[in-house]
C-alpha cells in the first residue's frame, strides 16, 4: 500500500474534551474539539464509563463531516498508560482494552482512546492503531536506580510529541530518527525532558509527582527532608496533597497565575516577583537539560523546545541563553498529538513500521 493516500480518523481524548481530526495521510482535512461539561462527567466514577457519552459526540460530527464518500482506512486514538513498552504503534488487542476499561494502570482520560479507536475500527471495518503511549519505556538500568531500592524511577513522558518532534527535526538534518539523538523538552502544564537517543526515550523526568523542573502547577523535585515534614504534618491528607504537588504548585502556588500569558502580562507590568518566579522556572528547565547532555556524554544533534510554552520566545530565550553551549537550540512550539498518531497508522499501513502487539 506503499504511496497510497490513506483517511485516518484521530481520536484523542482529554479530561473535559474530545479531539478528532481527519487526515488524508499527511494532509489535515478537518478538526474538532469537543468539549464536555465537567458537571456531565462528575457522574462516572471510572473515565472508561464516559464511553457512550463520547461515543455518541463522535458520531454525532461523523455526521456533519464531508470526506467525499471516501472510506477510512483506519482509526488512530491516543494511546492510554499502559505497562511499561517499546515505542512504536500497537494493534489494539484485547488484553490491551482489558487494561483500561478496568483503569488497571490508571483512572485516564487517554483510557478511552483505545476504547473509542476500537468501536469506530469494528463499525468502519478497518484496523486501529494507537502509538508511543505515555509509558513508553527504553530506560537503562542506570536510568531505573533513584537511590532507595523500594523506589525505582519510571519512564512517564510526552512520548508521543517528543518522538513526533524528533522525527522532525531528524528529517531536517537529513537522518532518520534512528539515526539522531536530542534533548527534548516538551513544556506545557507538565514538563518532560528527555534524552531521545536514536529513537528511544532513555532518560526522562518524571514530570507528574517529584521530578524535575517546577512547571505552571506542578511542583517538580523538592527537597526530601521538607516534603517528609509536609507529610507528616497533619496538615493535609495524601490526596490533598497529591493534588497540590501536581496541580496547585509550581507558578500558581508562588504567584497564583498557571496560564503563561498572564505571566508574561504580569512581567510586562512590572512585577519583579513574577519574573522571578518565571526565571527560576526556566533555569530549572535549563538545568535539567545541562543533566540530560551528560546522559549521551554531550554528543547531540540539537535540543528541542516544544509544547505550548514554547510558544513563549521569552521562555525559549532565557533558556537558549543558558544551554545553547551544549548544542544548537531548535523550537517546534506546540504540540503535534494529531498528527503523530495519523502518522503512525499510515506508516504501519503502509509497511514501513512493524505493527506491535499489545500481550
């Protein structure tokens, strides 16, 4: 099927919404957001129980949707965390929708994508495919040790962007990704930074709970004795303070701001706290990426800032500023989700990447 077009619906979902896009191979030919009403969703106790609910908004933009009476030649959804895998697009298996219906690794979102993606595959008649799942996982040994063997470091990341970025920029140089290795770091609400070693993740912040740069709600590393004082204080429960390390810390907690914009409007005006607090995020960005070059022992072919802040030419500055003796410094801000998954079901249609399976 090589050099054939091939229609591919995406379907990503997120806490309150529902991305779907249509691509005719590379070409985008349509996208939709739809958004869900939080107090609509606050009846399901597990997210794999929102399925008709989504469902049926699919089918209803199906609907109002023009693709020329063209057939899908398959469904690409998002894929959900799942137990630790090699990077690559996976078939969706049985075991595999066992796993997030049951919300076995996690209660997520992105449990409904393989859900969905298999629903609309059975009624189109076509395969579905999901690629590098957030649990992707290339570490070394090494990368596992934390320094207390009840706790071993795990592999969460932005695989999907980071791996799509990297590819990007691979063809740029003329290589394939197999062939290059980066430092990328994928900046939105939560913060990646990971060594993409000839395509595998091999290192990487864990960017949800204790890793890492702070980001705009996200606390990052913080020092052990104080948060095992935190703990310990009587003050919150474990949930209460599972929820402020990953969502009331990092920006929001110093300057009560999360959305990167008002930040950057508040330094504007004049606020020196504000700017203090964004240049502390930044230089913990920075710092964090000086870690990962010694990870390839500085041999790199770039460093990559993308995600949503890096659409910020203050942030990618300041932090440019700080590694660029490293490498060069190449900005893909944004996020390129939709994409990467219609690329990775025409590149298993098309034979050019082995279709895994998920056991």
């Amino acid at each position: 099927m090589a050099g054939d077009r091939q229609l591919i619906l995406v379907i990503n979902p997120g806490s309150t919404s529902t991305k779907l896009a249509i691509f005719d191979t590379a070409d985008q030919l349509h996208r939709q957001t739809i958004e869900h009403p939080s107090d609509q969703l606050a009846q399901f106790d597990l997210t794999s129980e929102q399925f008709d609910l989504r469902r049926q908004a699919i089918e209803a933009w199906l609907e109002t949707v023009d693709v020329s009476d063209r057939i899908f030649s398959a469904i690409a959804g998002r894929g959900a965390p799942l137990k630790p895998l090699e990077g690559g697009t996976y078939s969706i298996s049985a075991q595999l929708l066992e796993d997030v219906r049951s919300s076995r690794y996690s209660n997520h979102a992105s449990n409904l994508g393989p859900m969905l993606a298999d629903y609309f595959s059975k009624k189109f008649t076509v395969p579905a495919f999901i690629t590098d799942p957030i649990t992707v996982d290339n570490f070394t040994d090494l990368a596992r040790l934390s320094g207390l063997p009840e706790i071993e470091r795990k592999c969460r990341a932005h695989a999907l962007n980071i791996k799509a970025v990297g590819r990007r920029e691979a063809e740029q140089l003329g290589k394939s990704l197999n062939e290059s290795s980066f430092i990328v770091a994928h900046m939105g609400g939560g913060i990646s930074v990971a060594v993409l070693d000839r395509g595998r993740i091999v290192d990487v912040n864990d960017g949800l709970l204790g890793m890492g740069p702070f980001s705009p709600d996200r606390a990052g590393s913080l020092p052990i004795g104080r948060l095992v004082e935190l703990c310990y204080s009587g003050k919150y429960s474990k949930a209460e303070l599972e929820k402020i390390l990953s969502k009331k810390s990092g920006l929001m907690a110093y300057i009560g701001e999360a959305d990167l914009r008002k930040v950057e409007e508040m330094i504007d005006g004049g606020d020196k706290r504000a700017e203090l607090i964004f240049d502390g995020m930044c230089y913990q960005i920075a710092k964090e990426i000086g870690a990962c070059a010694t990870v390839l022992s500085g041999h790199l072919d770039g460093i990559i800032l993308t995600g949503g802040m890096a659409n910020s030419t203050r942030l990618c500055e300041r932090i440019s500023s700080r590694v660029k003796f490293i490498g060069p410094v190449l900005l893909c801000p944004g996020e390129f989700e939709m994409s990467a998954l219609a690329e990775g079901a025409v590149r298993a249609l098309d034979g050019s990447e082995e279709i895994k399976t998920y056991l």
